[in-house]
C-alpha cells in the first residue's frame, strides 16, 4: 500500500496516538513517580509508549462516530 494513502485513511487515529505520546510524556515529566516504584510511571518510554496506546484508541473511537455520521448523512439524501 501506498504510505499516503495509508496516512489519508489513518490520520484521525494517527494525530490522537502523537498526542497521546506527547500528553504520556508531559505526564512523566511533571507528574511521574520520583522513587522509581512505579512500574508505569517510573520510565518515561512506558507513559509515553501507554499514552500513545490510548490515544491511538481514543482516535479509532472518534473515527468510528465519524465515519458512521457520515454514512447516516449520506443516507439521508
């Protein structure tokens, strides 16, 4: 596949996972576990790896409304 095409068809979900991955490590950095105890807090490659899991969910969700929005409006016409 063509990477962009790849990009067209992903970038709702591309854009939340680089901010997930940036919000991971803003987390780490200014909240994170300072005793190093933490199992996800403690490195800032896991906050960062974790925000960017959850962004990237969070943006396939958004893209599901919006794709299903889109059919229930070109339906209506």
């Amino acid at each position: 596949m063509d990477i962009k095409r790849i990009f067209k068809s992903n970038r709702i979900q591309i854009i939340f996972l680089l901010a997930g991955a940036i919000c991971g490590f803003i987390y780490w950095r200014f909240v994170g576990c300072t005793s190093g105890t933490c199992a996800i807090k403690s490195v800032w490659y896991w906050t960062t790896l974790w925000g960017a899991a959850m962004g990237y969910l969070v943006g396939d969700f958004v893209n599901d409304i919006i794709l299903k929005r889109k059919k229930e409006g070109e339906g209506s016409k």
